[in-house]
C-alpha cells in the first residue's frame, strides 16, 4: 500500500468521524426541543462530541488533506482544493466564533432556568441557523473532494 493511499484511508475516516457526528447534532437537537426536561444533558453530550472528536477530526482532515496533496504533488492552487481550503478556513472561523460560544450559551442558559426562557430560544435560533450554514459548508467540501472539478 502506498503512503498516499493509507493518508487517503485515515483522511476519510477522519471526514466520516467530523461530519457524521456534525449531522448528528440535528437529531440531538431536535429530540432536545422535543423533550426539554433533557436538554442540558443532551448539550453537553454535543459539547463532549464536538470536543473530543469532531473538531479534532477537522483539525487531523487538514494535516491529512494537506499530507496526501504534498505526496501526490497536486499544487494547492488546484481549483478543488483551493475552493475547500477556503470553505475549511470559514468551518474553522464559523465553528470557533459563532457555534462553540452558542453552544456554551446555552448550555448555560438552560442550567438557569429553561428551554422557554427568551435567552435560550435566542440561542436555539442562532445556533440552529449557524449549524445549518456550516452543514452546508462541510458539505460543498465533501463534494469538492469527491467530485474534484475543474474550472
């Protein structure tokens, strides 16, 4: 096996590990709305899930990604991957600033009082708008990656 292909091989692992559980949180969210006597645990399950495996799942996708484009000797300037480069620095940015602080919010917010209270239906709203955006995101990378066109 070449050194392409096992980086190549940890790469879409990595991939199905940070997307699979970012898709997931819908259904945990949604099931957090549905039943709001176990919201808090159900956010600090995402805030673990996010912590400990999908954002380091994101942060080995670009070592990998960029280990596998050195090794093939593809040029970064490659439509495809200079595109999800660009894509992966928003994930990253909307991630760290925007999702991560909402989550925490609230998490907090539901630790005060309730799922009812103004402050958390606020941070519902944000935090379902920015995760739909970063799905959405992640997911024109995914096709960058498979489909790799060219302009």
């Amino acid at each position: 096996m070449s050194v392409y292909l096992l980086l190549k091989y940890v790469h879409v692992l990595l991939a199905i590990v940070a997307v699979g559980f970012n898709i997931s949180y819908i259904v945990w969210l949604n099931r957090a709305q549905r039943e709001p006597e176990h919201a808090r645990s159900i956010l600090r399950g995402i805030k673990i899930l996010d912590d400990r495996f999908a954002n380091p799942a994101y942060a080995l996708l670009l070592v990998f990604g960029l280990a596998m484009t050195f090794t093939a000797g593809i040029p970064l300037t490659t439509f495809w991957i200079g595109a999800a480069l660009v894509l992966y620095a928003l994930l990253i940015v909307g991630g760290l600033a925007l999702f991560t602080p909402t989550l925490k919010r609230q998490i907090v917010a539901v630790e005060a009082g309730s799922t009812t209270s103004p402050e958390y239906v606020r941070l519902n709203q944000r935090s379902t708008i920015v995760g739909g955006l970063l799905i959405v995101d992640v997911l024109i990378i995914v096709f960058l990656m498979v489909v790799k066109p060219t302009l």
